[in-house]
C-alpha cells in the first residue's frame, strides 16, 4: 500500500504543471491587466506599477510569465522548504495570508455539509431499497426528486427568508419556533469570544446550519438515488438470495452482505466529492454571508489576480489527487478483492 501511494505521489506532479499551465493560460489570453486597479489610482506612483510590473514579469511573453511564477513557487532557505504563492494585488496582502485567513472556514463549511450528506443519504439509500415501493420509498424518493429540483442559490434565499422572518411556526393557536431564530450570516457570534469551549463549537455550528444544509441538500438526493439503485442491484444478486435461504437474519443480509458490496461506487464519488469541497461551497458562501473563499475568488477572478487564482487552482489539483487516493485507499479496505489486486 505504501509504494502504490507514493506511485500515486509521484504522478501527481505532472498532473499539477499540467493543470497550473492550463490555468496560466486562461489567465494570460483573458482581457484585462492584473494591475489596472493601481494604474486607475493616484496613491499609488506610475514607476512602483512599473517596477511592479517588471518583477512579476507581466510585461513578458506567456512562457516568461509562468516560469517566473512556477521558479518561484518553491523556495529553499535555512529554515527549509517553503512555498511562495505570490501577492495577492486584489487583497493587497501576501496570498498565503489570505489563504489562510479564509481557506480554514470553507473547509469547515465543505466537511460539515459532507457529513450531512452522508449521514443522511447512506441510511436513506438502504431504507429506500429495503422498503421498495412503499411508503417509505415513496417519501424518500419524494424528499430526493425535490432535493434535486431545487437550485442551490434558491434554496438559500428560502432559508433565509424562513430564518428571518417565518421562524415561529403557528400550531394549535400558538407560535412554536422551529429553527431556533438562527443567525444571519457570519460565522460567530459577537459574545463568541465570551463563551466556554463547547459554547464556541456550539456558536459555530448555529452559524452553519443554514449554508450547510444548503450545500448538502443536492448532494444528498443524488447519493440517496444512488444508493437506492446500488442496494437494489445487491439485493437480488444470487449470494443474498443464498444468504437468506441459510436462515440469516436481514438485518445481517442487509448490513453485513450486500451493504459492503452497494457502497463501492459511492467510495468513489467521494473521493470526486473532496475535490470540489472550495469550489462547491463558492455561491452559498457568498448568499449566505459565510466568510470563506468564495466572494474573494469572486473577486480575484473579475480583477484577474493571477497569483491568488493560481494558489486556488494548486490547492484544488491537490485536493483532486488527495480525494481520489482517500477514495482507492477506502475501496480496497472495503473490498478484499481489490486488495489483492
């Protein structure tokens, strides 16, 4: 297992020049000027822009442009090894400062609404499958086509319009509150530093319920009908039926049987999944006021920010290898077979 992940490693590095150099491209045919926001200024003097200029190289053909750029990327002092990603001119801050101060957030973002996803979608699937036709699959298929119908951004302004304004429920002549009258954007509170411990996880997770589910929701109608179908598929093949006709229980059957051998394909889903945990999370971030990565690519994407566009790109072709590598991992302590592959 140790060597085919470090074969895996070792492939992955022409896959990231590869998807850097495209990225550049894109960047560089795309009409603009990364400095046109410090040209339109009085603050700032015609000669730093151009000093400016000549050490970024934007004045350079495409190739110059990029090798610059990818020279610099990886830097070695006394204290080691260290990337450089570059300034970020929209933020007018070093990259790996602004990464930081925001990558964090939509990474807890991305993960709780996984979580969600899969906490959900799996025991529905199975519940779907078992009960074919029912009126347990009747509803959760319901649940699923209407998950699926709804766009993101949509379901984010229904929340929030039902957070703020229909958070009290009207039930036998009284108003019972259903949602807790949760926050409004944000990801604390203003007390947060006033709290204990479990007071701020417990502030955070108020904050982000509502992106959350947002996020979640298609997501989890699609992995249910998945799931569903893959159960469906196991349930009829001739080793249940053998399994049952020993006299096992279906609980065993269910779980123990064909639920290792349903789940294979949605191991690889997940893996595509934590690949697109910043670029997934970009518009629900940015409706629903969650202070992440979103609005500042945003931003960097209209004001052409290369080196801040370049940073989310590197970190997104990392996360692409890192989730299809969790996924191989998962599937061959899932199935025995492809361990001995």
């Amino acid at each position: 297992m140790l060597s085919y992940c470090l074969k895996r490693i070792a492939v992955a590095v022409p896959l990231l020049f590869a998807i850097s150099l495209v990225t550049y491209f894109f960047i560089y045919v795309t009409p603009g000027d990364v400095l046109a926001k410090y040209r339109q200024s009085d603050r700032y003097p015609v000669e730093m822009v151009d000093r400016m200029e000549r050490e970024y190289r934007f004045n350079e053909p495409f190739l110059v442009q990029y090798g610059h750029w990818l020279r610099n990327l990886v830097q070695w002092d006394r204290d080691g090894i260290r990337l450089n990603l570059g300034y970020s001119f929209s933020q007018e801050e070093e990259v790996a400062v602004v990464m930081a101060s925001r990558l964090k957030n939509t990474l807890i973002l991305a993960l709780f609404s996984i979580a969600i996803t899969w906490l959900v979608s799996i025991p529905g699937g199975i519940i779907a499958a078992v009960h074919q036709y029912r009126l347990p699959d009747k509803i959760l298929s319901c649940i699923s086509y209407v998950g699926i119908s709804f766009p993101n951004f949509f379901l984010a302004l229904v929340l929030l319009y039902l957070v703020s304004v229909w958070h009290e429920i009207p039930l036998l002549g009284r108003y019972i509150p259903w949602v807790g009258n949760l926050p409004l954007g944000g990801m604390t509170s203003d007390m947060h530093h006033t709290l204990s411990p479990v007071g701020k996880v417990l502030d955070v997770g108020r904050h982000l319920l509502v992106p959350g589910v947002v996020i979640a929701t298609a997501a989890m109608a699609n992995l249910q009908r998945i799931m569903r179908g893959n159960m469906l598929e196991t349930l009829r093949k001739q080793y249940i039926v053998t399994a049952r006709a020993k006299g096992l229980s279906e609980t065993r059957v269910v779980y123990k049987h064909a639920l290792r051998n349903a789940i294979n394909p949605l191991i690889t889903i997940f893996g595509y999944q934590f690949s697109t945990l910043l670029s997934g999370a970009a518009l629900t971030e940015i409706i629903t006021g969650w202070p992440g990565m979103g609005s500042i690519m945003l931003e960097a994407i209209r004001s052409q920010d290369t080196f801040l566009v370049m940073a989310n790109m590197l970190i997104a072709g990392v996360m692409l290898v890192m989730g299809n590598l969790i996924a191989d991992i998962l599937l061959a302590v899932s199935d025995p077979r492809i361990r001995m592959r």
